[in-house]
C-alpha cells in the first residue's frame, strides 16, 4: 500500500475546523498553486480554499501528490516532537517546559533611538537591523499598523532597511499573520528572510525546514518569536476600550501588557484596563494554541520580567546565536544573566506549562505528552 501523502482534505479536518488552527497561514505562503486564501476578517483569521480544483473541502493537487501545505503546518499531526527532532537532534525532556535553550539573557539595545522606538528596550529591532546591514537577511517580515496607525490594525508588512525596522517596531495584541508578507518581500528581491511573529508563527520556518517544504522553507533564514499567551480580535477596540473605558483608538499611542492592559494616549495621559476584560476578546485560534514561549524560534523573546526596559531573550539555535553574539560583539546590544530578575524566569515556566496544558487530548500526540527520561545537552531555565 503506498503511503499516506496528506494534503488540504486532511488539514481541513484535522487542524483548520478542528479547533487546532492558529491562524499563521503557513499553508498559504506553502500553496505552490494559489489556491489557498486567508480570511481575517470579524475573527476568523483562517486559510481558506478557492472553489476551483477540488471544491473549498479538497484539492485535486492534494490528490496528484502536493503535500506544501500540510508540511508548512505547524500544528498538523506529530509536530512538536518533529520540529524538535529537527532543529535540536532530540526530543525535549519533561523538564524543558519552555522549550530547548542554549542560552537565556536579559537584552536590550544600546542606541537610544532603536531602545526607544522599540518595545522592552528594542531588542527585535536591534537584531533585525544587525542582520540585514550584515546581509544575514534581506527583508525581515514583519507586522506594522494599518495607514496612519490610528486604526491600531496590525497588518503584514516587509522591513528592508533601519528606518522600515523602526516604523514597525513596538507590539500590538491584535494578531497579524506576518508570513502573508512573504509574496511581497520575494517580488521585490528578497532572498534571505527574517520572520518576527507570535509563538505559533515562529514555528512556521522550522516545521517547513523540518518537512522539506521546497524554496519557502529556505528563504525563511531566521525566526525571532514573540512570548505570547494570546492575542485579541480588533473589535476590543471600539467593544471594550472606547465603549467601557473612553479610550478611543485614534487617541492611543502605546499599548503594553504588564497583568494589565497599559494604555498611553496622544494627551499624555496613561490607562490601565484589567487584563481579564478583555478574554471575551481572546482570539479563537489561541484558545488551543500550546507555545507561550516560542519554543521553535532561533530566539524567542519577551517582556515579562520586572525591568520594563529588558527583553528576556531565549536563544536556542546555533543560527539564533550567531545572531545574538554578533549583535552584542558590535555593541549593538548589551546583556546581563537573566537569573538577575528569578522572577521573569519563574513566570516564564509558568506561563509555558499553562498554556501546554492547553493541547486537546483528543489532538494528535503533542505537547503535555512529552518524553520523561532525561536527555544530553541544554535545558530551559529552571
């Protein structure tokens, strides 16, 4: 019997309706055929297939043999333990909650305008503009604000230079599926690609490299993921920050996340919203979604330690290495140990095993069910 060649009828099922779906739209870029589509719009933030070639429930490619989007799905069957096979030659121990690390560090820039413009000290920024002036990268992917940024609407855009780094720079906790930039960047040239996203899209390189997804998995040369627990629809916007709070969106200017929702405006004036009113605003596709802490990205980062002006920065492949010791070589960067703030480290561990525990039992083997017996080589904070 020859064996299974899984395609879009099986991602479907498995993963797209099934409530596993993150909405990275690693499958689109993958589509070698154009016949997946991307809808992100009143909260569904899902791929989609054309009536064309098999109906929007299968694809007469998928039948001929075409398996991209299936191998660019982070979520699709036994990934965890396959990206993990992957990028670190092994599976994780029980002990790595957070994932594999080769190094934890407190980081942040040290030019005033990239630590500025930045969020938690500019430390995405940082490395994004080191590794395209060192050529490591041509284009990073990356989110930026709809138009004027007054919509506060995240959207996909491409960063080839210092200044397009620095526009985009700062977080939003509405989501954008940064890999939908990926068309954009190749027709202009790019060749070697950074992705910033959240967890699940930080993912997306590694599974594609892991599943040999042709060209797209070897353009995507660096990932730097986001410590995401989840991120919201648009409609918290005018629902809860205007209709509760009088905090009109085109008056924002800053948005972080520090247990509360910290809101500045164009006034000077500074808001917090309680964290829990906005879950009813949790998007559906974080709902399952098992990685707080990027654990599939070359560098995982995150603002969650006591100094608001570090990023906790979790290395974990060699790649990310190169990257991080460069930077801090050129002094582009600066680190201290990350044991100097225990309690970031604390809260890292407990923010991964919560949302670990969010992978269904029903759902193909995975995170919650890893190996006990301990492994060689580097662990994560404890």
């Amino acid at each position: 019997m020859p064996p299974e060649k899984p395609h879009w009828a099986q991602l479907l099922r498995e993963v797209v309706t099934s409530g596993l779906c993150t909405g990275c739209a690693g499958c689109v870029i993958a589509c070698p055929h154009d016949v997946l589509k991307y809808d992100d719009t009143n909260g569904v933030y899902r791929p989609w297939k054309v009536e064309a070639d098999g109906g929007p429930e299968d694809c007469t490619h998928g039948a001929k043999g075409c398996t991209m989007c299936t191998r660019a799905c982070p979520r699709f069957r036994t990934w965890e333990s396959e990206i993990d096979t992957h990028l670190f030659g092994r599976e994780r121990t029980e002990d790595e909650v957070a994932g594999v690390a080769l190094d934890i560090v407190l980081a942040r820039a040290t030019d005033p305008a990239v630590n500025t413009a930045g969020q938690d000290g500019g430390l995405v920024s940082a490395l994004l503009v080191w590794a395209l002036e060192h050529q490591l990268i041509d284009a990073a992917l990356v989110s930026a604000l709809e138009g004027d940024g007054t919509s506060w609407r995240a959207v996909p855009a491409v960063a080839r230079t210092r200044d397009e780094v620095l526009a985009a720079a700062g977080s939003r906790y509405t989501y954008s599926a940064n890999t939908l930039a990926y068309p954009q960047a190749i027709e202009a040239g790019a060749e070697k690609l950074a992705l910033v996203g959240m967890s699940c899209q930080a993912s997306v390189p590694a599974v594609m490299s892991a599943r040999k997804a042709g060209k797209v998995a070897r353009r995507l040369a660096l990932s730097i993921g986001l410590l995401c627990s989840k991120t919201f629809d648009d409609a918290i916007f005018p629902d809860l920050f205007e209709a509760r709070y009088d905090l009109r969106r085109e008056d924002i200017v800053k948005i972080n996340i520090k247990g509360v929702f910290q809101i500045w405006t164009r006034d000077g004036g500074y808001h917090e919203v309680p964290l829990k009113e906005g879950h009813a605003w949790t998007r559906q596709g974080c709902l399952n979604c098992p990685d707080f802490a990027a654990e599939h990205a070359d560098i995982a980062t995150g603002g969650i330690g006591a100094f608001s002006d570090w990023t906790l920065a979790i290395v974990r492949t060699d790649g990310g290495r190169q990257v991080m010791d460069g930077a801090l070589a050129d002094g582009v960067i600066e680190t201290r140990p990350a044991d100097e703030d225990p309690g970031a480290i604390a809260l890292l561990r407990r923010l991964a095993r919560v949302s670990r525990r969010r992978w269904p039992e029903t759902a193909a083997a995975g995170p919650g069910r890893i190996p006990v017996t301990a492994a060689p080589g580097p662990v994560a904070p404890g």
